[in-house]
C-alpha cells in the first residue's frame, strides 16, 4: 500500500522543520549561557522544555522504525495465515474426495491400483 501524497508532503515538511532545528541547534542558534539562566529562569525553563521535546520525537520516531522493523519480518499476517490455513483446508478436501472415489494418488502411474500395499 502506497503512501498518499498529503502523507508524503506532511512527513517531509516535520522532516525538513527537525532538520532546520538541528542546524539552529548545532550553530548555537538556542545556546542559553550560565549568566542568563540564572538571570531568567523561564528562558532556561523553556529551552529545557523544548530540548526535552525534541528529544521525545526522536525517540518515538526511533521506537516506531525499530518496532516496525523487528515486526514486519517476524511472522506471516493475519490474511496470509487465514490463506495458508485455507490451503491446507484444500488439500485435505482433495485427499479425503480421492480415497472415497478410489483414484490413484496423483504422484503415482496410472496403471497402479490404489490398494497395492494391501496386497501381500
């Protein structure tokens, strides 16, 4: 299933806003100095605040890439397994039609009878 093209736009705009905050991060664009933490308290309160925010995205978006990859490869989906059940369901249909009409098996000659290992 593809992903729609609002999806794709709105996952790229939050990706390129993190990825401008990571540059304002790195060139010390929210360094908040000693002198003006103590100075004024809610400065320093906000930018822990907003530290602590970004640093939850991550981890949620970290938690969902780690999760969705240690899940996606464990085991077959519901529909797959409700088929595969079905298939088995099948095969023994055709097993229990072909020892009350008495056909050969269809992995042996034509020729052969179907009771041969009742034969002594």
């Amino acid at each position: 299933m593809r992903p729609s093209r609002v999806v794709l736009l709105l996952w790229s705009v939050l990706i390129a806003i993190l990825l401008v905050l990571e540059i304002a991060e790195i060139t010390h664009l929210f360094t908040v100095s000693i002198q003006s933490a103590v100075e004024d308290p809610l400065a320093f309160v906000f930018a822990l605040v907003f530290t602590t925010i970004l640093a939850l995205i991550g981890a949620i978006f970290i938690g969902i890439y780690f999760a969705q990859r240690i899940l996606s490869s464990a085991a077959f989906t519901p529909f797959e397994e409700e088929m595969l059940k079905m298939r088995g369901d099948i095969s023994d249909m055709k097993e229990s039609l072909r020892k009350i009409s008495g056909a050969p098996p269809p992995n042996s000659p034509a020729g052969d009878s179907p009771h041969e290992e009742d034969r002594p």
